[in-house]
C-alpha cells in the first residue's frame, strides 16, 4: 500500500521525505515490452490568471495502430491541496493525475509524462512519483531544465542530443525533436532505462516538437480547461 505521505503529505518535510523515498524505489532498467502495444500520456492545466486555483490532469491511452487517435481518455479535476513551491510540483498535481489514470478502461505499459523524472534535485519529479506508485514504465518529458546543465553542443537538426549532466552525472538527455526548435528533456521516471526512455520518445514523434502520447494529453487538458470557461494558464 502506498504511504499517505507520497500522495498528500502533511508538510513540507514529509513531502520531502516522501521524494526520497520514492526516489529510492525508483529502477532504471527497462522492465517493459520492446514494443508496448498500450501507451498512454499524461499533461495538466492550471487555471488562468486570477481564476481560482484548479489543477486539471488529462490521460490519454494509445494504441501502436493508430497513434493519434485516442483508445480512450480520463480528466480529473479539482482545487489542489498542496501549495505551489518549486521542486514539490508533484504533489499538487499527482492525486489528479492518478485520478485521470486510473479512468481508462485498460492499464497501459508505458506512460509519457509532461514533466521530468529523475532529472529533479532529489531524483523524484513527476514522472518517476507516478511510475513508483503505479508500477508502471514511465518516461519523463520536460520543456526546461528543472537542474543541471548541457554538456557539449546540441545540434540543430532533428534528432540531436546531448547530455543533462548534474553533480558529475548524466540525469537526462537533450532532444531536438524538430529541426530548430526548442528541445525537450527527457529523463526515466520507473522502470526504463535512459537510452530506452529516449528511442521511445523518437518512436511517438509525429512532426510535432512533443512525442504523441504528452501532445494529445496537453491538447486535450487545454480544450477542457477552455470548455470550463477559462483562458489560458499553467502550473
């Protein structure tokens, strides 16, 4: 059974108690199929400015058949018990995004989450406390570094990389997923190793700077958070 804290911690120190546990927990070698046939993607939204603090967590499930058409999708929403503060952005958002998880009607192998995942100054961001709790292969996907700095040139073509290096250690790779735009992060949440973590990321790209699974799941959280009458907003 999963610790209360790692969910929602009474304070800051449990919660920081909690990244570390959870980080402890986390592998790095792969422990999924070569090819998932069941994929999901996870993103949220965040209200506008100046409406009242919301946090809507989307899921998405894929199929390696036809990659972008969602199998099927889970929303959860709410007002979220835990405070914004840098490098504990987790536990605002992850009892939602168990919520919208656990809304699909099948489990998938493997989840892309819109966040990082060891890449965090104490080796547990979203994608690795998501991964942990459900057991689940999960592959962190963030748009700015969290901690830590490219080491070597990024190339502008598609498909460039280069190491995230922090406290003398690879934490993520460097992606350019599109020529000339901005790369992404990409770090193994739970059970993926690296190198894994990154082909897959490759694998769901579809012209797009965001592999599939976390473009459908940001798309998606979007559209709900505007059907709800609100503008744009992030976490």
């Amino acid at each position: 059974m999963t610790p209360k804290d790692w969910i929602h911690p009474a304070d800051l120190e449990a919660a920081r108690d909690a990244q570390h546990a959870i980080a402890a927990r986390a592998e790095s070698a792969d422990r999924l199929p070569a090819q998932p046939r069941l994929v999901a993607g996870v993103d949220c939204a965040g209200a506008a400015r100046g409406a009242p603090d919301r946090v809507r967590a989307m899921a998405v499930l894929l199929g390696t058949e036809a990659r972008s058409r969602p199998m099927a999708t889970g929303l959860e929403e709410g007002t979220p018990a835990f405070p914004y503060i840098p490098g504990f952005l987790g536990f605002r958002e992850i009892p939602f995004v168990l919520g919208a998880v656990a809304k699909l009607p099948r489990r998938p192998e493997l989840i892309f989450v819109d966040g990082h995942g060891t890449s965090h100054p104490r080796g547990c961001g979203i994608a690795t406390h998501l991964g942990v709790v459900l057991d689940l292969s999960t592959i962190g996907v963030a748009k700015s570094i969290l901690v830590g700095r490219v080491e070597g040139e990024l190339g502008e073509e598609a498909g460039s990389q280069a190491p995230l290096v922090w406290k003398g250690r690879q934490i993520a790779t460097v992606l350019r997923s599109k020529r000339r735009v901005q790369p992404l992060f990409v770090s193994t949440g739970h059970r993926i190793s690296l190198e894994t973590a990154v082909r897959h990321v490759m694998d769901w790209l579809a012209g797009y700077r965001l592999p599939e699974p976390t473009r459908l799941a940001d798309r998606l959280a979007g559209e709900a958070r505007r059907a709800a009458g609100e503008g744009a907003g992030l976490l």
